[in-house]
C-alpha cells in the first residue's frame, strides 16, 4: 500500500501546478493515475480540486479502494449528480477543469462534458506524466526491487537454455519462474494499442521481424492476432537469442535486455553487441540532472555511426528515432531520449536505454538497463552481467 504521506507529496505537488496552470481542479479516471495519486487501481472516479481535499468516487470495489487508499475522502459513486455537485461545491462555473484527454475514449469525454457543461475540459495528461516522471525514494525502492527480481530470472535464463527449446518453451518457463517470486504479470502501457506480455523472448532472424510495436525489435509472436515476441522457432546454434524483459513488482517496473547464445555467434555480430556496450557506457558518463534528452540521443547515432553500424542502429527498414523510454507504474513514461526532445534530466528520473542494433535475417543484439538519475549522475538499476552469455558447451 502507499503510505498516506507518499501520498499527501504527490497530491501537494500536483496541486501546486494546478494553481500555476490556473486551473480549478482535475479529473483522474485512467488506472495507472489513479493508484498513483489515490493508492488504488479500484474502478472510481478521483476529483482533486486545486485547493482542499481530494474525493475519491468508487463505481467497484468500494470495499477494497477504501481499505487501500490512503485519501480521507472515499465514498461509493452512487449516481453521476454526486460526481457535479462534489465539483459545484470546490470550482466556480467557468472554472478549468483538467482531465487525461491523451487516453481518454471520446464518448467517454464527451459524456464528462454534457455533464460539466458550465466548465471548460482541458488536456492534464502532459502536467500529469511530469510529475509521473519524478519517482520519489519510496518509488525508486519498489524499482530496485523489480530489478533484484529481474537478476534472478536472467540468471534462471542461463540455467535453462538448452538446444531444442522453441521461443515460446523458454518464454513459458521465464514467465513461471518470475510469477512465482512477485511479477505482477500485467505490464501497463500507456500509447494507445501498444501492448506487451511480460518482453520479448526471439532468436535469430525472428527477432528482426518487424511489428507494430513502438520499439526497435518485433519477433514473429505466436500469431497474426499478437504479432509480437516469442514464437514457436526453435533456438538454433550460433545465433543471438534475446532476452528483452520487463520485470514488474508491487507495481513498479524494470526494463532490462542481454544478448545469450548457445554456441558464438558471427564476428560481426560480436562486433555490434560491444559497440552497443560502448554506447552505453558512454551515455552513461554524459548524463546526469539537467542534461538535454536529445544529446544523449545525438550521441548514441553518432557513435552508431563512427562504429560502421548505423544502418542497423534501433532498426534496420523500419528504425525507431528514442534511445530510451521512462518507466515506471507504465513502460512508456516520460522522459524520451530521442532526438529533438528538449526534456532536460532532473534528480529522480528514471528511464531505460537501450541500443541495439537489428541485422534482417540474422538477429538483434544489443542491450538494455534501468537508471534513475542522482545528483552525480546515473545509478544502474539493472545488475545482471553485461557480459555476452555465449555458452560454447552447447556446441
């Protein structure tokens, strides 16, 4: 559960926006926001006004959000006048009110805006992944342990890879091994029709099969119907099989991606994976709180390209133009490391990077950690080996 003082923080700094803003409150009704400022992912409807008490309204389970939920103010939503009285009584008519218009279905919004005729409906989603995207020490806690847990299966990964396994066998046992130890198994996304079932588990070419996913790899997946991540391909020899996965406890999320092989793979091949090592490093060394998003994108083609390697840099026919992604409650937070993105880091960021390079036909290599950003710059959440895991004995 979040601590009621987690909570109050959060609530304070929003509100002290909303006033900056100059607007009258703010509706929450998309789940991940929700838990985030009430503390439960129950069904129900959080109104927060730019001064006074958040109220949270619960459709189901009222039960459960109000032994969850750390707000005073938790009552069941019994009608739609309750939800417009409880807004008449904090804003004056005409005053701005803020709602996640980024996700919010269109008859949805435009029941909200029958109902709240006498107030303007404005888009808070980007005032609300900002301050998403600063995690505080409880935050950043839940996060290492995500990462503890994702060691563990990377580790399991290289006790279980054998010849003969399909994508789809080792993805199955990686999935059981994390659900038993507290992978939540959900991995929640914000973009819309952007999904992902625990990562990508792919060998050889099937990796570098493109897909709808916003992300520099595809994988065949098991059907035209989920085009994305593991399939039925065997594991072949000398061949990269990636493991890019995403590890989720008490809501809060790792990314993390390694390279293994059963046997070695092609020199080229090698040569990318530790150009990709280079890369990190180097990023790693150039961020920290206040440098630009985009230079660290800059920096990462750049040195694709001094490498030889730029044609296969995050993607090869279809290439995505981010470095890396904020995570967090979801896999797609603020801040992007992409080119163009003025954001600049602040202390308690945390984000993703990932290069890697897609070769069409032979695979993907590359690597993948979880950073928060410190006053002395990055701390490595992800401590699973960046060593390439070939393992020659099962030649």
């Amino acid at each position: 559960m979040i601590p009621a003082e987690e909570l109050e923080r959060r609530l304070e700094r929003l509100q002290k926006a909303l006033g900056e803003e100059g607007w009258g409150g703010i509706l929450v009704v998309q789940r991940a926001d929700l838990y985030y400022f009430s503390g439960t992912a129950q069904n129900g409807v959080l109104f927060i006004p730019a001064k006074g008490d958040p109220s949270l309204l619960v459709r189901k389970s009222f039960r459960r959000a109000r032994q969850e939920s750390g707000l005073k103010q938790v009552q069941p939503l019994e009608g739609w006048e309750t939800l417009v009285e409880l807004i008449r009584g904090s804003v004056p008519p005409g005053g701005r009110i803020g709602m996640e218009l980024d996700v919010l279905p269109v008859n949805l919004f435009r029941r909200y805006r029958k109902l709240l005729a006498d107030y303007p409906l404005e888009d808070a989603s980007p005032l609300i992944r900002r301050l998403r995207a600063v995690k505080s020490p409880l935050e950043i806690e839940a996060i290492r342990r995500a990462a503890r847990l994702s060691e563990a299966v990377f580790n399991h990964a290289r006790e279980i890879l054998a010849p003969g396994m399909t994508e789809i066998e080792l993805a199955a046992q990686l999935e059981a091994f994390a659900r038993a130890r507290g992978h939540q198994g959900a991995i929640r996304m914000r973009g819309f029709n952007q999904e992902l079932y625990f990562g990508h588990v792919m060998s050889g070419p099937s990796a570098a099969v493109p897909t709808f996913f916003d992300g520099p790899t595809g994988g065949t997946g098991p059907n035209a119907s989920y085009p994305l991540g593991a399939g039925f391909r065997p594991l072949g020899l000398n061949e990269p099989i990636l493991l890019d996965l995403v590890t989720v406890v008490d809501g809060y999320m790792v990314d993390q991606t390694r390279v293994f092989a059963l046997g070695r793979l092609p020199a080229r091949l090698e040569k990318a994976y530790a150009a990709a090592l280079e890369i990190k490093r180097a990023l790693i060394n150039e961020a920290g709180p206040g440098t630009p998003a985009r230079r660290l994108y800059d920096l990462a083609v750049a040195l694709a390209r001094e490498a030889g390697l730029a044609d296969y840099f995050m993607g090869s026919e279809e290439k995505v133009r981010f470095i890396g992604h904020g995570l967090g409650i979801e896999l797609d937070e603020l801040p992007v490391i992409a080119g163009g993105a003025e954001t600049a880091l602040e202390e308690g960021m945390v984000f993703a990077l990932e290069p890697k390079f897609v070769f069409p036909g032979e695979g993907v290599v590359g690597v993948e950690d979880t950073f928060a950003v410190a006053a002395g710059g990055l701390e490595q959440l992800t401590r699973f080996s960046d060593d390439l895991n070939e393992n020659t004995r099962a030649l």
